[in-house]
C-alpha cells in the first residue's frame, strides 16, 4: 500500500499489479494536484486468468480465480488532462474439467449448475467463494470510495 501510495502521489492515475496468483484488494487513493483532488486507482492483483492451480494441490483454493476489470479512459482534447471516467470488474474462475473455461461468475451464480457444465456441490462452493473474493476486493471499500460515476455497475 505504501507503493501504490508513492505512485499515487507521484502523478500515477492507475496501477495494475499482479503475481500472487490470487485476488487482491481494489482501492483508491486521493492526492492533490493543481489545488484539486486527483484520484489514483489500484489493484493489487488480478489472481489468475488461466490456470491449472487448484485446491488442494496449492495451500488455498483462491488460485483458482480471477478478476478481469474493465477501465473507461477519457480526456478533454482541448486541456489534454486525462482521467479515470468508468470502472467495473468481473470475478472469474477456471472450469479445469471443461476444457479450462474461464467462466464470470456473476453469470454462473445467476443460472443453473447445469448450463455450466457444474454439479450442485461446485455451484454451492463458486459462490462462497465468489463472495469470498468479493470481500478481498473491497477490503479498503473501493465501491465505496470511487469517484462520483466512475462505478456504475451493480453494487455487489
């Protein structure tokens, strides 16, 4: 946190990590910059996109997923300033045993086990850990601290 806080204030309007092969928290920073408030989005890691790490091979089943996130840039082509104007994200997971489809589990949770290729067991367990996840992203209340518009999909 004390990184992403240096390029932060250091003029960062975005930091993307990664490696830890499981989800991390999502945050905002605000710095000032030219007597106004400036916002500096972060994400510590986007888990894993495709993989074969999995529970009980791996210390915890969060390797199996992932989060892809949808980041809207605008600028104004007149002052050339740039900024954050939307933002959204999807927690995923990967179906080994169904050619390894990364599948959004908002869609899985929202349908019948069988449409994904899932037995009951697996659905129950995808949504615990969906809601898992969902804590660790909002850890230090991403949603909650976004810039007025920049979050407008469903609150989660």
């Amino acid at each position: 946190r004390e990184v992403a806080r240096d390029l932060a204030e250091a003029g960062a309007d975005l930091v993307l990590g990664g490696h830890p092969h499981v989800v991390q928290p999502m945050e905002w920073f605000y710095t000032e910059q030219n007597g106004e408030e400036r916002p500096t989005m972060v994400t510590y890691s986007m888990g894993n996109f495709l993989s074969n790490q999995h529970y009980p091979h791996n210390p915890t089943e969060l390797v199996e997923y992932g989060k892809i996130i949808e980041i809207e840039l605008s600028k104004d082509m007149e002052s050339g300033d740039a900024w954050i104007s939307g933002v959204d994200y999807e927690i995923t997971w990967v179906h080994r045993e169904w050619q390894h489809r990364i599948l959004p589990l908002s869609e899985v949770l929202a349908s019948d086990p069988e449409a994904f290729n899932l037995t009951a067991e697996q659905h129950a367990r995808l949504e615990a850990g969906y809601h898992r996840n969902l804590e660790i992203i909002e850890k230090y209340g991403f949603i909650e601290d976004a810039p007025e518009g920049v979050f407008d999909g469903p609150q989660r």
